[in-house]
C-alpha cells in the first residue's frame, strides 16, 4: 500500500549508519548524540528496541535520517526541525509534536494527538491515527492513510489535513484556516467546520500532498474538502439600544 | 417673557436637577444591586455577552494585609538595619537542572504576554528586572527578541495554545514553564481581542489578522499528572536537563495540584491566586473562580513539606503581591519567592494620574482603568497600537520596575531585620499573627493576642 516516502529532505554523503541499541543504550545517550550531530556528524541512524520509550528522537535540528526499528511511547520525534523521522511501527500520544520543519512517517497506527501543533514539515501515518489527530496545528501537514478519531482538526489554525479513510466526530471543530480533506465517511463536522468546494487549486494542493506522502492509490477526485465557516472568529456583541 | 428669560429658566431647571444628582440624605443604596451592578445588568442587557476585562480580583477577600508580624521583643532580638546582613538571593530549579536559576532578589516577573503588552513595554520589564537581578517570563505570545535581549534571565511559557512554540527558544531560555492554569482564570484560556491582533501578533500567533482570539484552555498533548510527568521527560530530553521546569497552577486545589506537580517531576510550582491580573478574561471568572492567594499557600507548603521536598522544590506564589510586606509574608509562610505581575505594570505606570486626560477620553479614570482587553492604554503599555506605544518610554519604565523592586525588598529586609533574621527565607509563621478569623484559619497563624488558630488540628487538605 503506497511507496516509501520521499518527503523531499537531501540527505549527506554517506558517513554509514550510527545504531544504537536502546536495549544497552540509555535514551538521553541517544537524544545527546542526535543533538550534537553538526556538519560532519553521521547522517544516517538506526535506533533498536524502542519498546515503547517515550521521547525517541525529540528536538533534533538537523538533516539526517532516523529509523526507528519497533514501537515507540509519546511524543516520539517531538519538536523535529530537518530531520527525517522514520518509525517502523507504531507510536503513542503527540507524535511529531511541535514538528518545525522535516518528516516523520509513521508505519503503523499513531495514538493521541498526532501532530499536535505541528508547525511545519509532514507527518505520514501510513496506518490509522486516534482522537484529536492534528490538534492546533499551526501549518503542519498531516496525511493519514488509514482513518482518524474524534475531534481531529481541533482548533486547527494552519496547514493541510489529508485523511485518506475515515473521520471520527467533531471533525475541525473550531477550526481557523487550515484545510481537511476527508476521502472516507465523516462521522459529525465540529462547531464552525463545514464542507466547502474542491475546486482545480484544492485537487492540485491534494495531487502534490499524496504524492509527498508516497500514497499513490488514492485520487484527489474522491475527497471531500473542509474548512472553517468563520463565525466564531469574532464574538458576538448586540446594541439593544441606547443608554 | 423674552427668549434669554426661556433659555435662562431651561438652565436653571438642568442645574437644578444636577445638583440634585448623586447621593443626598434620604437615598439608600442596595448592598446587593449597588449601582455597579446596575450597570453591569444593563450592559448585559444591552449586549448580550458576557463583561471582559482586565486586570484581576477587585472585590475584597482575605489578604496579606490581615497577617501582621511580631517583632523583635524581650524575648528575641533584632539585626541591626543596615549594619547586619539580612540576605535576599534564591535559586530556582536545582532539583534536576543542570542550570538553576541565581536570583539576586526572591521577586520575579510573571507571566505577560506579548500581545497582551505592547513592545515597549515588555523591553522595560526586561530592563528592569535584569537591573534588579531577578527574571522576567513568557507570556501567552511565545517569546520576542526583545524580551530575550533584555532579559538577563528568561522563562519560557508553554501553555495550552503553543503559540509561537519552537525548539529554538525552548533553548533560549532560562527556564521552561509549563502553564496548567493562572490565578485570574483556572480553567480558562487566553483571550485577545481582534483590535490587540496586529500584524506581527498575528504572524507570532499563526492566525488570521482581526479575530478575537480565545486559546485552548487544556494542552493539547498531555491532560493529567501522569502525562503532564511524560511531557516534563520531553521537554528535559528536548534541552538535554539544562533547564529548571516550572509548573504553574492557578490556585484552586493547592495541596493536591502541588503534590502532583512535585511528582510529576516538577523543579519549581509557581502558584497564581484568584487576585492574579489578567489581560482580558471574563468578569465572572476573575470575581468566581480560584481561591485567595492568602488561602493557597500554606496548603501547597503543606504538599512539600509532606513530600519532604520543602527548599528541594521551590514555591513561587503570585497573585496580588504589592509591597515588601506582602513578599515577606508570603515567603513567612513558606514560600521561596514571591512574582508580580499587575504590580510590575503598575509600576511602569499603568493607571497612573499622570494619564488622566487620556482615561478620561477613553471614559476611565486613574485608579479604575481595566478595560486593557480593548488595546487603546493611553500610557501605551496594554496596547498595540504603534502610536500609543511609542508614547512608553522603555528605558525610563525599566528604571522604574528596579527602584520599586529595590524597594520591595528593602521594606522586606526592613521586617526580617526587626524579627531578627539574616536571610528572607528565615522567616517562618511563628513570626505572624493575624487580625481575622478567616485570615487566621488560612495561613495557620494565631489570632493576634490569642493562641487560637482556627481549624488546627482538623484534616484540612485541599
């Protein structure tokens, strides 16, 4: 289902592969060792025996590659500026947290709040995310192949939301500007979100999204296309009458 | 009778009735509809939403003004005032960090927000509090380069919204405050208001120019204290155990909040009371939710103390602290510093006379003035208007803070002196009584004159 993705990040003349064994090796060895990779530093990871740790792979900022060989525990790549993230398995709440710029895809099935505040780069689901997928994102873009929970697109104020299966209840309440595109069933629209036009620029917007993400068995054509109404943007003040 | 004589008895008639206006004997006031809530019911009358303001608790409830302390006498003697040290450094956050905080003074900078406060205004707090050696923080807009220049000591706010959130400056700071609540609001998110949203607050906040802005009230990534220990994990691994993590709890369930807060891996709780100021909130959240600062902190004192974690984890409490007094009692109680916030901008001049003309304009006075949510401040410190702010002069407003916290404490190194201890943090309840019940019961102090505290003896955790 779907190729590989290629989000688009030049990775360095090959330094080899650092691996590091979480079973042997403590996590904040790892994190010191991702932070402190500069110009020279290795360019490829492999990290072994996540079991589950939280906070694998957090804070990077720079351009290298980490696979993640098993589960990881929260917030997994939280905060990730240029590096790509790879897990090849699932991940627990917050993935891609605060994401900056760069990608994190995740093989399996994402729990809680995926993306949550992402501001820039992608975060790929290739399985199924949970409740509040994309929370106050604020210009991540998130693509989900498999469906989401409820409230996903909550308080979503910048980015792209591409959910290849379905969307659980209050999709985009509250939402300010980002877009969500929906190919499967919506269970219930939030408060302030509704369906609007997929017009020549959105199917584009959509094309360039799947093709970034490597899904390549699903078209733009079958979304349906969400935003905000606007009216909760300003509150609502009467003038019955003079003093 | 000519037209002069018409006109003429017109006026004579409309002064007449103004003289009449206003209290003369034999009109009664209601306790209950007083003409402030006359007012206010005919507002909501008229618009059919709720009162949003700034500012913090304006009703009276008990306060440090009700605790006293007992000074030097026979049976103890005083330091001598400036011949005899009475220090006043702290340091915040050793529990994990590999960077504390060095404090020179037990008196911070609360959390404001740029956005909330003009540029100016915030470079002043910056000014100041670098001149007085102590901290200032990050508000509810993430951190601006002026503030971090200024600041000679930094903490970063992450509160429910994540505006402006990014690795770079979670390194940049001094410190990491992960905002759960605040005294004005628990339970409540930010609030401002479309005319406080201009162009750069808007690109600092990812949203559209214009909108009346409410953030999140819950973090959108971790809920309870186990998460919250999760979340602390992530952000130490994010800065590689550099930074001290504050918690910062509006004050509501003291004792319970902080023992979570300790557990969760917490270095510093920071504890805002219902008296703590606010940008803009709604009026029925400032007046009716949250507890008195005076009622908070002996429970959350409690908390370390059964924890063993006293002085391990330090105590920051806000909300309505004004004077020297007020941080001596509050650190008395068992506090390790005392953080101001309404009193910071006071100081810079908000509300000040010397802006009547412009608060009349605006149909306020000096000493009223809360209607900071609408951004027209004439002292230019609450706004974002560009020429209103410039009015603000950031170096003279720096001055300002440091001479009123040199003040502050000196007026608490003058209370120490007299109960005899050479460190702020040596005083202790046994050096307060107070002069009411309610006050007495809260901060576990005797009734002045008696040995009657309120209470004791009965499980009042909360």
């Amino acid at each position: 289902m779907g190729t590989r993705a290629r989000p688009g990040v030049r990775v360095g003349a090959g330094t080899g592969y650092v691996t590091v064994d979480l079973a042997e090796t403590p996590l904040r060895e790892l994190n010191a060792g991702l932070h402190a990779v500069d110009g020279d530093g290795p360019r490829r990871w492999r990290v072994l025996n996540p079991r589950g740790a939280h906070a694998v792979a957090a804070g990077i900022d720079a351009e290298i590659e980490v696979d993640v060989d098993g589960h990881v525990g929260y917030y997994c790549a939280g905060m990730n500026k240029r590096a790509v993230v790879r897990v090849h398995g699932n991940c627990g709440t917050g993935a891609a947290e605060n994401i900056m710029s760069g990608a994190v895809v995740v093989d399996g099935n994402a729990s809680q709040s995926a993306g949550a505040t992402g501001r820039g780069g992608m975060l790929v689901i290739r399985g199924n995310a949970a409740a509040r997928c994309g929370i106050s994102m604020k210009g991540v873009d998130i693509v989900v192949r498999g469906s989401v929970g409820h409230v996903s697109g909550f308080m979503a104020q910048k980015g792209r939301l591409v959910i290849c299966g379905d969307a659980g209840d209050a999709l985009g309440d509250s939402i300010y500007e980002a877009q969500i595109y929906v190919r499967g069933k919506v269970a219930g629209l939030g408060a302030d979100c509704i369906e609007k036009e997929l017009d020549d620029r959105c199917r584009g917007e959509l094309r360039e999204l799947l093709e970034r993400a490597g899904i390549d068995d699903c078209e733009p054509e079958d979304f349906r296309r969400y935003g905000s109404a606007r009216r909760l943007y300003n509150f609502q003040v009467d003038d019955a009458g003079p003093d | 009778m000519t037209e002069f004589d018409t006109l003429g008895k017109a006026r004579d008639e409309r002064e007449r009735r103004a003289s009449q206006r206003g209290w003369r004997p034999g009109l009664r006031e209601s306790a209950l509809f007083d003409r402030n809530v006359i007012h206010e019911i005919q507002r909501a009358a008229r618009e059919g939403i709720y009162d949003i303001r700034g500012f913090g608790a304006k009703r009276a409830v008990p306060h440090f003004d009700d605790l006293l302390f007992l000074g030097a006498s026979m049976s103890r003697y005083p330091l001598e005032g400036y011949r005899e040290r009475c220090d006043t450094d702290v340091v915040l956050g050793d529990r994990h960090a590999s960077r504390p905080l060095h404090l020179d003074i037990p008196i911070t900078i609360a959390g404001m927000s740029f956005g909330a406060l003009s540029g100016p205004a915030k470079e002043a707090l910056g000014r100041g509090a670098s001149q007085a050696g102590t901290s200032t923080t990050t508000g509810d807009g993430g951190m601006t380069a002026e503030e971090r220049e200024h600041s000679s000591v930094l903490v970063y706010q992450l509160l429910p919204s994540r505006y402006g959130m990014n690795p770079d400056d979670l390194r940049r700071a001094d410190a990491i405050e992960i905002v759960v609540g605040q005294g004005a609001k628990p339970g409540g998110g930010g609030v401002l208001l479309g005319q406080k949203i201009s162009d750069r607050v808007a690109e600092m906040r990812d949203l559209p120019k214009g909108i009346d802005q409410r953030s999140a009230c819950r973090h959108p990534d971790w809920t309870g204290p186990d998460d919250l220990e999760i979340k602390i994990h992530e952000l130490r691994e994010i800065t590689d155990w550099e930074k001290p993590i504050f918690v910062k709890i509006g004050a509501t369930r003291p004792y319970f909040d902080t023992a979570l807060a300790v557990k969760a891996g917490a270095d510093v709780v920071v504890l805002d009371g219902m008296q703590g100021g606010t940008a803009a909130t709604q009026e029925v959240f400032i007046e009716h939710v949250g507890i008195p600062t005076l009622a908070a902190v002996r429970p959350a004192v409690d908390a370390l103390q059964d924890l063993d974690m006293h002085r391990r984890v330090q105590l920051v409490v806000s909300g309505g602290i004004r004077s020297g007094a007020d941080v001596a009692k509050v650190l008395a109680l068992g506090a390790d510093a005392a953080s101001i916030g309404v009193a910071a901008i006071v100081a810079l001049g908000d509300n000040s006379p010397a802006h009547e003309e412009g608060y009349a304009e605006i149909a306020t006075s000096a000493g009223y003035y809360d209607d900071w949510h609408e951004g027209r401040d004439p002292a230019g410190i609450s706004t974002q208007d560009d020429d209103l702010a410039a009015r603000f002069d950031p170096e003279l407003g720096g001055r300002r803070l440091a001479n009123y916290l040199h003040t502050m404490v000196l007026e608490a190194q003058t209370i120490a002196r007299a109960c005899g201890k050479s460190h702020l943090h040596n005083l202790e309840p046994e050096d307060l009584v107070a002069v009411s019940v309610e006050a007495a019961a809260m901060a576990r102090v005797p009734l002045a004159g008696t040995s009657w505290i309120p209470g004791a003896g009965t499980a009042v955790n909360s």
